[in-house]
C-alpha cells in the first residue's frame, strides 16, 4: 500500500456526512432546526427544491432521505448518488469515485489515471458581507459583551481572551426573505495577502438547552478553499510575524492564547486544512515558524504530515514547522482549557498533564516575581531617601 492511500475506514473515520452533503451541493436548512441538521438543494433563483431533502441522523454519520429510512452513510451516499459529483464519469467504477472525492475533501493526492478531478460545483453565489446583520464586541460597552457571552461560556473563553480577540469575531445575523433570524458567532475569513477583506465566516451557534449542542460550520458562499481566520496580536504586517498557530477551529485557537497569553499571530482553517489555506499563508510568511496545533488524533496527524509535505515542497526548513499538540490527555486545546480528557489517548497509555495546575503555578510565580521587584524598588527608594 503506498504511504499515502486511505482505506474506505479512513473516509469514514475522517469524513463526516455534512461535509459530503455540502460537496455535493447541499445547504443546511436552518428552518428545521438543528437537532437533526437537514440539507435541501436551491435552484437558481435561491428557492427550495421540493423532495429534495437529506436529514442527519444523531451520530452525524449518516443520513436518510425521507419518507425512506434508508441510511447513508458516506461511502454509500456517494454510491447511491454519482451524479451529485463533478469528479464523476459515465463508466467509472463506484468504488473509483468514492476514492477520488473522499481523497479529494481530505486534500490527499493520489493518482487522477485517466481522468482529471474536477471541482465540485458550488450553485451558492459568492460571499457578502453586507448580506448580513453585524454587532462587535465593544470593550467599552457591557451589552455587546452580554450579547456575546452566551458563545464563549460553555467553551470556558474568559473575558479577558475575548478582548484580546475582539476584533477578530462578531454577531452576524443573515437577512432573510421569510423573517426567520439566526444570528452565529462569526469568525471571519480572509486571504492572506489581502487580510482586509473578508471572503467568508466560520460560523458557531448559541449551545441548546437540552443537549449543550450547536452549530458549528461556514457561512454560504465563504472561500473555504482559501480564506482562513486570522487574528494577528502582534500589531505588526503579517509579512513580519515570526511565531504563526494554526488550530482546526477558532475556538481552539482562543483556548490555547487563554493557557499561554503571548500575542502571536492566530490561525483557523475552519475544519480540514486545504493545500489554498497551507500555501496562501506559506507565501506570505516565508520568515516565519509555523506551530500546528490541529486535534490529537488521526486526521490531525494526518493534517501535520500533509502541512509539512506542502511546506517541504516551497522550500521551508523542517524545524521551521512544528507539531503542537496540547500536552496530556485532550485532544484539542479547547479540551484542555476545560480540564476534558479523552479516553482513547487515556487508553493509548498518554500521560497526564493538567493546565489548571500549570496556569495557576504560573500565575504564582507572576506573583512572586512582582513582589520580588516590588521590595526590591522600596530598598533601593529607602537608601536613596
């Protein structure tokens, strides 16, 4: 087997059934709710098509379309429904086409053969800003702090992360033709060698009540293939950043800032790294070390090794990318700011380590150094006097 071929538990372990939904040219319908995330197809004039309609079942793995209650998982729904994918020819083998479009959306390069992959078609007209509603975060004003709380609390994001962050996240509430208002918790995208303009969100939703759930994915039409949160600490162009943190997630990101503050330069790919992402921020950062600290588990190994391929190629030097995984037993940094361990690596034999502990030893020595310094001036004032 060579290095690089996935087997079909690979696809379905890393791919979960919404991202195929989207690839293949659904969008979430938010009127029916979130529990049960459903995908419906629009035409061209931003209608719903009638029937059309894919629900997620509970475990995300799988869908039905109803009134059937056949399940699909990812492997069958491509089996089921060819056509939905531009990579498909008249004549090619099921089998060839579960393994071009799930290498594909995991951004593994195989062999294309006889036919060039082709790129999924997006029907959903192109990200604006202005379609929507915005409320920032004010560090002045208690009631656009309020508004946002409800986003960062079950996350364990404090208060003073989120003002290191403020400019970097927002409310965004779409306007929408039947009244209906759902306003996410925005992390906007941009492109690297334009970071002033955004091509798109990375979207959270408030935690339901009855199960702590939300959602969680990109606003339509974002530049997914490209567009990146970036939240840059340092007050320097980005072309002079020296310390660059990638994260899956932008959460993660304010999470890992919250146990180590020192204000670099912060990155989310929204979910699985594109090789777009990778390279558009490599060439404008070429002076730079890059930490990934992408989930401790299989597919962000696998994002690390992909990261460094890519880097290898444009000529970086290998201690110039890193692994950075959080220490212990979590599989994120969100998990390790919540002190939440993950039994597999806790099976896996993984060592413990709590950051509790080590934020509040840290926060002791602060303490112990300014009283330190502080004697010390109060000597040097009293022989001066």
């Amino acid at each position: 087997m060579a290095n690089n071929e996935l087997t079909y538990n690979d696809f379905l372990q890393r791919l979960n059934i919404q991202e195929l939904l989207v690839d293949a040219g659904y969008q979430l319908n938010k009127r029916d709710g979130l529990r049960y995330p459903s995908y419906v197809k629009v035409d061209s004039h931003g209608q719903r098509v009638r029937g059309d309609k894919f629900i997620v079942t509970g475990n995300g793995k799988c869908c039905f379309q109803p009134p059937e209650q056949k399940n699909y998982n990812v492997i069958g729904f491509i089996k089921e429904h060819p056509t939905l994918f531009d990579d498909y020819k008249p004549g090619m083998s099921l089998d060839r086409l579960v393994n071009v479009v799930c290498n594909r959306l995991l951004n593994n390069p195989i062999d294309v053969r006889e036919s060039r992959v082709a790129e999924p078609k997006r029907d959903a007209k192109p990200f604006n800003l202005s379609d929507y509603d915005i409320l920032r975060f004010n560090p002045r004003e208690k009631d656009t702090q309020r508004k946002h709380y409800p986003y960062f609390k079950e996350r364990g994001i404090n208060m003073g992360t989120q003002f290191a962050f403020h400019k970097h996240f927002f409310l965004a509430t779409k306007r929408r033709n039947d009244g209906l208002n759902f306003a996410n918790l925005a992390f906007p995208l941009s492109l690297p060698s334009k970071p002033d303009s955004i091509v798109g969100l990375e979207e959270r939703g408030r935690p339901r009540r009855e199960d702590g759930k939300a959602y969680k994915g990109k606003a339509e039409g974002s530049n997914s293939s490209e567009g990146l949160w970036i939240a840059n600490l340092t007050g320097k162009p980005l072309k002079e950043a020296t310390n660059i943190l990638w994260f899956e997630s932008a959460y993660d990101a304010m999470a890992e800032y919250q146990i180590n503050p020192v204000k670099n330069v912060y990155i989310s790919t929204g979910g699985t790294p594109t090789k777009g992402q990778i390279k558009g921020m490599l060439e404008e950062t070429r002076q730079a070390n890059h930490y990934l600290g992408f989930d401790k588990d299989e597919a962000g190994r696998g994002f690390v090794k992909n990261f460094k391929a890519i880097a290898k190629e444009m000529g970086f030097a290998d201690f110039t990318v890193q692994a950075f995984h959080p220490l212990g037993q979590y599989k994120d940094w969100n998990d390790a700011l919540l002190g939440k361990r993950d039994q597999r690596l806790i099976d896996q034999g993984e060592i413990d380590f709590d950051y509790f502990e080590f934020a509040k030893a840290q926060e002791a020595e602060r303490q112990q150094e300014q009283a330190k310094q502080k004697e010390k001036e109060e000597q040097t004032s009293g022989f001066r006097r």
